[in-house]
C-alpha cells in the first residue's frame, strides 16, 4: 500500500522504515529540513538498533523515501499517519498544538479519499479534534476516515517491537477503514485488535501507566528488601514466575524516565482529572520514582559525606540501554543532582554522548568506560547497557582512590564485587 509518516522521531522513522521492509511503499515527512536533509543523504537523526542498515536497504529498494512536504506526502499515499509530538504542558497536560496543525495540513492538501491514523500518544476524544479540524479544513470536501493506532515501542528495541509486534490496536469511527488497516498489518502476523477510537486512545495512557506502576511497585519492594536484609531481584524473581504478574518489568533501579512513561502518566492523571477521577493511585507512582532517586543521591552522601571536591565517574547518560535519548534521564537528573552538591564528574555513554553536551555541561567527557573511574572516589552506574557487565573491574579497583561503586542498575553480584574489594552499594540488595 502507498503510506506517509508524518514526523520522523523514534514511532515516525521507525514505523515508516518497517512499513517499507514489509513491502508498503513509504514517504516520510518531517517539517526540518535539516533532518530531511540528513536523511536523505544517508545520515540518521537518531540511534536505534538495526534501524540505520534498514533505512538504506528500503531506500535504495525505492520503497523509503524522505521530504518536508505535507503535501506531497498526502497526494501520493492512500493512508497517512500522525506521528508527531505531544509534549507535556506544565500542568501535566498534553500539547496537540502539533497533532492539529498537521490535521490542517492534511486536510488542505487532500483531494480524494484518504484514511488519516493517529499514531502519536494522544488525550481520549482527540480523533474526534481530529475528524472536525480536516472536516472544517478541508475545501475540497471529500471523504476521509480518522482511526487510531498506538504505538507500543520501546526504544532500544523499536525495530524488534515493530516487526513482532505481541498485538495491534486500532480504534475507528466506522467500519470503512478497517479492511486496509489490517492489509497493511497482514505481514506482520500480528492478533490486530479492532476497538473504538476512544478506547483505542486509551488503551495507550492505560498500559504505560500500568507499567510505570510496575516498576514504582518494584522500587517501592526495595525500600523494603534493604531495611531486611532481603534481595530484591530474588523476590522479582519469586513474583514474576506467577503467570498472572510476569517478570519483566521489575527491575529495580533510578526509577524511570523518558519520554513516553513520565508524560503518559501526568497525562493520564490529568485526563482522568478532566473526567472527575482522582487517579491517586497513579499520583502515588510518580511520588515513588520521585523518591527513588532522591534515595539513591542520599546513598551516595551517606557513603561518602561530602561530595563538595569529590570526583565521581559515571557510567550511563541516556535514560536507558540501547538508545541515545537522553530527555528526562535519570542518569541526567543524577548528574545535576552530584554537580549541585559539588562533586566533579568524569562520565561515559557508548551512544547518548553527544546528544547530552547541550544539557550537561561542566563534566569531563570520556570515550572508553575503562577510562572513567581514572582519579575518581567513587564509580556510579546509571543505565544498564549491556557492555558495562564488561568493565574491566580489577583496573577499576585500581583507578580509584576508594573502590566505592554505586549500582543504580544491580548489574553486578553483591558478593563477588564485595570478593573484588569494592565497597558496592546497589539497589534493594
């Protein structure tokens, strides 16, 4: 089928990349020329693994291919998908200001049928905004169908989830754009669920906020597993062998962030208000990430008594493995917190790097892990990518001043590190 994407962030370039492997032919459309530009010469705007090698295979098959013109990507395609921001307003809120700019786009633009797809995260009842903004918009005044299709990707493992996806939401108003939805899902080999736009839309808000919940519950065991004497990641393994809770997700740790589980959650609870619901349970979830990270910075203090001089490595700056995003990290937000108290920081990131110069600065930036602890007092973890399970420990050890190491991830055996002679503080261990 002929698809556009319009927006070309993590769920725009992903979804349009793996829409053209499955053989859809894909035009994606982003209002930065910049990143056209980028694109369009080969480069990539961001890091997700396998999706740089897709990108050029589907474009040098003629299936993939990039511009800045909405209109150009409504003329030529049959279905068009929203993929574009909904940022938080500082009352938790989300901000469609970008979701209904592109509906007037459309509709502009559009001259026969077409089927318009909101994949962005959006409040329940946007469709409707939608479907009355291209029909105030649209002078040509032909037929068209607005449907829903969240997204449920998670970065780092966006092309897996894409291509192997475990369900397919979509929400309509009608029947009629039911049989082409599933056509474009068919190579997928996906159960495609077929709702209302309504429960569609909440569907999305729903899920990320349960796991958010999930992982504050976790957080909230640790508390609990330290004041013990227990392990908390032997109790996530007791719990999630029950097939009614599951294992993933309950991993304790810096609590989450991101840009999809914070504003989800505010969002969801602001909806909810908006409703006459007071999700306090939700409430009470980001009071618990709050607090994990304010536990972990008091860790730290209480371990080492002033940090005002100290020198404290960093491993990890993206808010989690396998992706260079860095917009509301926890290893970010420790890093303020460690730079507030007036510790200097020596920190690494095999991806995230370059992407959190502009918002952390004053820190000394290094290229190999091996390399952080150099000088330091202390070594901290703040994401789990894989490849910091490699460190080389014993020249840790030894570039250190103090073998102190903060695991905010526990990605180490509490035993074999205190065997190494490091001082080693994790989480609910």
């Amino acid at each position: 089928m002929k698809l556009t994407i319009i927006g070309t962030g993590y769920v725009g370039l992903v979804t349009g990349t793996c829409f053209a492997e499955v053989g859809h032919q894909v035009v994606c459309v982003d209002r930065d020329q910049q990143k056209v530009d980028l694109l369009l010469a080969g480069g990539m705007p961001i890091y997700e693994p396998g999706l740089d090698e897709m990108v050029a295979r589907n474009v040098a098959a003629g299936r993939l291919s990039f511009t800045s013109s909405t209109r150009e990507g409504v003329e030529k395609s049959d279905v068009i998908f929203i993929a574009v921001p909904t940022p938080p307003l500082p009352d938790g809120s989300v901000d469609l200001s970008f979701i209904e700019l592109v509906a007037r786009e459309i509709a502009g633009a559009m001259t026969s049928y077409k089927i318009i797809v909101d994949k962005s995260t959006v409040p329940v009842n946007t469709g409707e905004r939608v479907a009355e903004t291209i029909k105030r918009y649209c002078k040509a005044k032909v037929e068209f169908d607005v449907a829903s299709n969240p997204e449920f990707l998670r970065e780092g493992f966006a092309v897996e989830d894409l291509m192997r996806p475990d369900r397919v939401v979509v929400g309509v108003r009608s029947p009629r754009p039911v049989a082409a939805m599933k056509e474009i899902y068919a190579p997928f080999n996906a159960p495609i669920i077929v709702t209302d736009i309504n429960s569609a839309e909440l569907i999305k808000h729903a899920a990320n906020s349960f796991l958010a919940l999930k992982i504050s519950y976790i957080n909230a065991i640790s508390i609990l597993c330290e004041a013990t004497g227990a392990n908390v990641q032997e109790v996530a393994n007791g719990m999630g062998m029950d097939i009614r809770i599951g294992r993933r997700f309950l991993d304790a740790s810096l609590g989450f962030g991101g840009s999809c589980f914070p504003k989800d959650l505010s969002a969801f609870i602001k909806i909810s208000e908006q409703l006459g619901y007071d999700f306090r349970l939700l409430k009470e979830v980001q009071t618990i990430n709050a607090n994990q990270m304010d536990r972990f910075v008091k860790k730290i203090n209480d371990t080492m008594w002033v940090l005002k001089g100290k020198r404290i490595g960093v491993l990890g700056l993206a808010f989690k493995q396998n992706t260079d995003d860095v917009r509301m990290s926890p290893a970010i937000d420790l890093c303020h917190r460690l730079l507030h108290e007036g510790a200097i920081l020596r920190v690494h990131d095999p991806k995230a790097m370059e992407k959190a110069k502009p918002i952390l600065q004053g820190v000394t930036y290094v290229d190999d892990m091996n390399d952080v602890a150099e000088g330091c007092d202390a070594l901290v973890i703040a994401t789990e990518w894989p490849q910091f399970k490699q460190l080389d420990l014993e020249k840790t050890r030894k570039c250190l001043t103090h073998p102190i190491l903060f695991d905010g991830r526990n990605l180490f055996d509490v035993k074999e590190m205190e065997e190494l002679g490091f001082i080693y503080k994790s989480i609910g261990r």
